[in-house]
C-alpha cells in the first residue's frame, strides 16, 4: 500500500496546474521584478531547488522542463511500474 500511496503522489508531479495568478503562465517559472529576470524553480520533496535566473521566459521555461525530466520522470517510471504490477495482479 505504501508504494501505491507514493505512486499517487507521484503521479501529481506531472500533472501540476498553474496557479491562477500566474504571470507567466507555467509552473515553476516567474518573473522577479528586483531582478527584472524569469525564475525558474522546481520543488522537489517539499524543497525548492532554484533553477537560475533568465533574460527571458523561454529559457527559464525550457530549464522547468529540464529539471521536471531529471526530477520526476524516475519518479513516473516507478508509477507506471507500480500500476502495471498492480493491474497484472488484479487479472
């Protein structure tokens, strides 16, 4: 059961919604007007990991995806593996 709990949770990574207030439009990047740079951060086991700062919202975009790639894909394959198992079991 622990494992299935984790897989739920992980599951949600991906499917992140924007916050409605976002400026930006994309989970993980925003605009910091002391700086008047994107940046771009990524949470990861209720830490925020920064990202760096960028001249413009594409590049701070492109290293969100990067980072969710790196941080959460294994995450995904370990769901998937976990549902397989369990659907294997139930037929």
């Amino acid at each position: 059961m622990r494992q299935i709990h984790r897989a739920k949770l992980a599951g949600r990574y991906l499917d992140k919604h924007v916050n409605k207030n976002s400026h930006s439009g994309h989970t993980g990047v925003c605009w910091r007007e002391n700086m008047q740079k994107y940046y771009a951060y990524i949470m990861v086991n209720r830490k925020q990991i920064p990202l760096g700062y960028y001249e413009n919202m594409e590049d701070a975009i492109a290293a969100r995806k990067a980072a969710e790639e790196k941080y959460f894909r294994p995450r995904q394959e370990k769901v998937d593996a976990i549902r397989r198992m369990v659907k294997e079991k139930r037929s």
